[in-house]
C-alpha cells in the first residue's frame, strides 16, 4: 500500500532510510509521471541528481523486502498505467527510450 506523497527535495529525500521498495514520481498535481524500483533513497537521489524528472514534485513508496517482489510490482504499476492511458508515465517512456539507442562506430 502506498504512503503518504513527499516532497521530492534534497533535504526531504536525505531523511529516507535505503529501504527495498517501489516508488512513484508525481507532479505538481499528483499525476504519476514515473514509477520505479530499487533502493528508495538511492534511486531518487539519482534521479534529482540527473535532473532525470524534471516535472516531479512529489514521491511516494511501498516497502517490500525482496527484489522480485519491486519487479513484480514495479511491472503490476506499468501495465496498469499502460492499460488504461495508452502509454507508459512519461519518464519511464523517456528513460526507456534512452537506453534503446542504436549502436554507433567510430
């Protein structure tokens, strides 16, 4: 079950203990713009490092003690969302993008 929604700062990210879990990026209104998994702290810390989800204003997580158990939920979220808006939230679609770029030679 999900907890409450966060601020997605530094200062409020820096209080989180590196719990196993999934976690969701909304913006300023609270619609979902990604969904993700891993180590709770960690993984936002990159993100707001990368300055990966710019829109995100808010986060919230579910804890799970196992990483199958963030795979099964993580992709439980994804095809719900996909269902019913047609397309994946849009950071997830812009990351996924990224990592499928063609091979370049030089």
């Amino acid at each position: 079950m999900w907890g409450e929604w966060w601020d997605y700062s530094l200062s409020i990210i820096a209080l989180e203990a590196d719990s196993l879990g999934v976690y969701e990026l909304g913006d300023e209104s609270t619609h979902t713009v990604y969904y993700g998994k891993g180590k709770i702290k960690t993984r936002l810390l990159g993100h707001l490092n990368k300055k990966e989800c710019f829109l995100a204003r808010y986060y919230r997580f579910e804890l799970f003690t196992t990483e199958a158990e963030c795979e099964a939920k993580e992709q439980e979220l994804l095809e719900n969302y996909k269902r019913i808006h047609k397309k994946l939230p849009m950071y997830n679609e812009k990351i996924a993008n990224q990592s499928i770029r063609p091979i370049t030679f030089q």
